[in-house]
C-alpha cells in the first residue's frame, strides 16, 4: 500500500529569514511558479515569523503581506497558498480576514509550545472560513512529550485539523523526535507533522524518524533555505521519501529544478552548518535569531557562541529578540 505524506514548502517564508525578511515580489513569483510546476501541495508565504510580524524588533520585510500573498497567490494554481500566524502579531481583523480575502488556503496558528490557549480564536474563525487550519507548537523541544500532548490537545478541541511540532532550534535527535511524535499520534485523532531545522545535522533523519513514528505531514524547503542552518532539505527529502516507497505527489525531477531556480534567483549563499549553528542547537535557540546575533554580536565584538549558549539559558523564545542585546550588553561588563 502506498504511504502518502503531505508536504508543506515554507521556502517563501523561513527562506525570508535567512535574508532578513527582505525577498522580493519578483523572486516569489519566480519560486512560487516553479513549485507549482512541481506539484507542491502547499507553498508557504510570507514574513519569517508569519502574518502581521513585520516590525522594527523582529525584523521590517522589504515587501507587506498584502503584496506577498498577492503575488503568490497570481502564480500558483495547482498548489494550494499557507500563511503561518502567530496571534499577537496576526490580528484576525486587520491581518487573517485580508489574508483569506485574497486567497489563502491553508492557515497554521502557531503559538509558543506551552501557549495554546492563545490560538483558539484564530483557529476558530480559520474554520469558520471553510479554509484549512493547523495547530503549531513551535519551539517543541521545550516541553516534555506529556505536555506537547496536552497543549496539541487543546487546539485539536479548538478546530485544528492537524497538529504540527516544531524544532525551531534545530535541537532534536532522531529519538527525541521518535518519543514525541509518537506520544502526538497515540494521544491526538487529527494528523500529526513535523518540521525540521539543521543546526546538529539532523534534519532529513529527523523527518524520517518522524514519519516512521506515524506523523503524516513534512515540512521542508528548497536547498533548505531557512533560518539558522536551515530546514530539511526539500529535494533530498522527497527522494529519500521516494526511495522508502512514500508518495508525495511532486514530479521529482522538477523539484530539482524549482530547487535550482531558488538558488539562482533567491538564495545569496546556500545554507551550512556554521560553528554558531552548532551551538545555537546544543543550546537550544530559536534559528530565527541568527542574523540578529550575528549583527549584534559583530558590532559590540563578543562571542557570538556565548551569546547563544546564554539565550539558552534564559529560556529566551521568539519575539523576545530585545533580550539579545541585553545578554550581549551583559557579556560586555563581564569583558571589561
């Protein structure tokens, strides 16, 4: 029987991460359509950290949503459109209602892996719609498997029609991912997913592990175009996947090319695993964070590695970006 495994392209949106939030409506479009041509099933658009984020604290996007999800959605007709929304940046009335109005298909409602509870709202009017909504816990790696379930729980009841954890930091080892997902399937009726980051070099192993232990849904990006080191690798992901006798729907070999497009047209350097991304998955940080420890620490001339191990330490999560500059100001007086 053949395995089917649904994959969702957050290309268009972790991908603007790696380049400050600063892709271009010309090189959406340009993705956009070769990912359609790909047969992806879902291609995710828009800011690093979703709908409505863009700001001076997390990072101003060259393009507005408006324009983003406008532009995507001209060039995709076989794919369905994503937005990820975290509610606190997302309003429903200013940004998710815009949103479906110009077309968007698939919604997931993110929240902190603790922090359901603030998602229902969102994931309500979602489902109100008649649009797909999923529930993400980001920053999985944060909380015991018995919580993830609990808080997994919380948005099944809310509406969520499937259920997926993050690794944002790129922290997980295949039995990590192996204990948690398969805590999520036996505790959950709706669909559970899995999205990888590279920092330990993990993130195909990780994503196989994760659809051996019975999610269903897999996130990955072109050349893993993504925040920190980067996600799963999309094009090795699909052959792998082909190899072991799962089905995605999308023509591999166009894959490969929509994967070349992007390193051409959008990528200004490939991601790698750099000695920082290293020990920001040991430490457990937030991928997103990178350019803005990178930036910081260069400017005030300390160790970019203690600054993450640091963060780790305080627990900081996304959208807590301040606190980078008072953990480097603090490793400054320390210098001195």
């Amino acid at each position: 029987m053949i395995k089917h495994i649904l994959i969702s392209d957050p290309t268009l949106r972790d991908g603007n991460h790696a380049v400050a939030h600063q892709l271009t409506a010309n090189q959406i479009a340009i993705y956009a359509t070769a990912a359609d041509e790909a047969g992806v099933p879902i291609v995710e658009v828009g800011h690093g950290n979703g709908l409505g984020a863009s700001s001076m604290q997390v990072g101003l996007a060259l393009e507005d949503d408006v324009t983003m999800l406008e532009t995507a959605r001209k060039h995709l007709s076989k794919s369905k459109l994503g937005i990820h929304v975290i509610p606190g940046f997302a309003t429903i009335k200013r940004d998710l209602i815009r949103a479906l109005d110009i077309g968007v298909d698939v919604v997931r409602v993110a929240s902190h892996c603790t922090e359901a509870d603030i998602t229902q709202r969102h994931l309500g009017f979602v489902r109100e719609r008649g649009k797909e909504a999923y529930g993400v816990l980001m920053m999985s790696h944060m909380a015991p498997a018995s919580v993830l379930v609990e808080e997994a729980q919380k948005m099944e009841l809310y509406g969520a029609e499937g259920i997926i954890i993050m690794d944002s930091a790129g922290a997980y080892l295949p039995s990590d991912v192996e204990e948690k997902i398969t805590a999520l399937v036996n505790g959950l009726k709706v669909p559970v997913g899995f999205h990888a980051h590279n920092n330990l070099g993990m993130a195909v192993a990780n994503s196989i592990t994760a659809i051996q232990s019975g999610a269903k849904i897999l996130d990955g990006t072109a050349r893993g175009f993504g925040a920190g080191a980067g996600n799963t690798q999309l094009e090795v992901l699909i052959a792998v996947l082909e190899r072991m006798g799962y089905f995605t729907g999308i023509d591999f070999y166009k894959m490969l090319d929509a994967s070349d497009i992007a390193e051409r047209e959008i990528m200004p350097v490939i991601p790698v695993i750099k000695s920082e991304s290293i020990v920001s998955g040991l430490a457990g940080v937030f991928s997103g964070f990178s350019k803005h420890v990178t930036r910081i620490s260069k400017e005030y001339q300390v160790d970019q590695r203690d600054v993450y191990r640091e963060l780790g330490n305080r627990k900081v999560v996304g959208g807590q970006e301040d606190i980078i500059i008072e953990v480097v100001m603090d490793l400054v007086r320390k210098k001195k």
